[in-house]
C-alpha cells in the first residue's frame, strides 16, 4: 500500500507505563482544539493483563464524546495511523510499536515490531499480523479476529469507559469544594468511543526487566 514508504506527522499523544502482569489504566481526555473531533482525537489508552496472564491488553480509544445518534456516522480514517509505543528498556525511546490502520472496512494491525524510525515519525512496518472487519454501531455481537502469531484485535465504536465527574471537578478547581463526591455523576455516560483494542502474547514484547512504558500517536499521512 502507498502509505508504506510515506513518513506520518505527529498529531497527538497520550502515555502509560505497566509492569507486566498488573493492571494500568488510562491517559487523557478531550483533546486540544487543533484535533478534537477529528480522527486524530485521542481520548484514552488502556493497557492490562488479559483473561489469559500470557497476553497484554492495548486499548485506543479515538474520536471521543460521540452522541448515539452521531456514533453510527463515525469512521476510522484510512489516512491516520494509531500507534502504540512500546519501550522495553527504560531509556524513554520506543523498541517496539503496534501500529493499526483502517483500510477497505478492515483495521490492520502491524507488530510487535521494531521501528526503522522513532520520535515524531513513522512509517508503518512490516507485515500485517492481524487484520479485522470493523464492527459496525448496529452489531449484535463484535468482531474479533486472531493472527498467526496469536494477536487478537477488535476494532469498532464502544461505550467511553472513562469515568469523570467534571462537574464537581470543576466546582473543585473554583474552590467551591475541596473534595470529589462519592460516587459522583459520570459525564461521559451515554457517549461513545472509537477503539481499537489488540491482545498480544507477552512473549512478543521482549521485556526482560518486566516493565514496559507505553504511549499512543496518531498521525495524518503526509502528501
């Protein structure tokens, strides 16, 4: 495909670190005005200990505050690149990346694999490990799809899971209150995500230590 030898543009980033075999949770939400509502939109990345103590976790969740009646609309763009940057060694640079595009109804999954480029950009890498038909909104049932290596991957809109209660947040950074109530009212409730989520054996991330920092791009090809 054309987009393999094009270089991709840093548009967002969020970030996490996790030992391997406990459990993390998430990064950011909503993000500056320059990409909110765009396909570039990173609302969260999740990374956790699968069903399975073998495998990870990674979750992208894009295109946030989707309204029911706007979900169904929402699409993947085949022009950005969503990202997961692994560093097994510490040293704050990515050794392992898993890259995920949509192309024809289908989210490609790339990796684990070591990039030919890192910092601000990319290109993806090379062959596909996983690939799978992108569950539509109205789906009964979601698709999952499993690789030849043992790489599970979804990839479609779901419930937002980040739980906020901005408004007391607010009231909290007013000065009105100095605590968060108990168990507070989820903003987010009723809106939607776009994400993309891929299982992978921890035998394929080559983290001797057991620890591992992960952050997640997107990128727009560049013409």
């Amino acid at each position: 495909m054309t987009m393999k030898r094009k270089k991709i543009v840093l548009t967002a980033i969020a970030a996490v670190a996790i030992t391997i075999g406990s459990i993390l949770y998430a990064a950011d939400h909503v993000d500056s005005p320059t990409v909110a509502g765009h396909s570039t939109d990173i609302t969260d990345v999740y990374v956790f200990q699968a069903q399975d103590a073998n495998n990870l976790v990674f979750v992208a969740n894009t295109q946030g505050l989707l309204s029911p009646g706007s979900t169904g609309a929402a699409a993947f763009d085949p022009n950005t690149l969503i990202e997961f940057k692994i560093d097994n060694n510490a040293d704050n640079v990515e050794d392992l990346v898993i890259q995920a595009i949509y192309k024809d109804g289908k989210m490609n999954i790339y990796g684990p694999i070591a990039p030919s480029m890192t910092g601000t950009m990319s290109k993806i890498e090379g062959a596909v490990t996983a690939s799978v038909n992108v569950t539509p909104y109205s789906a009964s049932s979601p698709n999952i799809s499993t690789g030849s290596t043992g790489i599970k991957v979804f990839a479609g809109p779901r419930d937002d899971p980040f739980f906020f209660d901005l408004t007391q947040f607010k009231h909290v950074v007013a000065g009105d209150t100095t605590a968060f109530r108990n168990p507070g009212t989820d903003t987010f409730a009723g809106l939607n995500v776009l994400s993309v989520v891929v299982e992978v054996p921890k035998s394929l991330l080559n983290a001797s230590t057991g620890k591992i920092n992960v952050w997640l791009t997107t990128r727009k090809k560049v013409s």
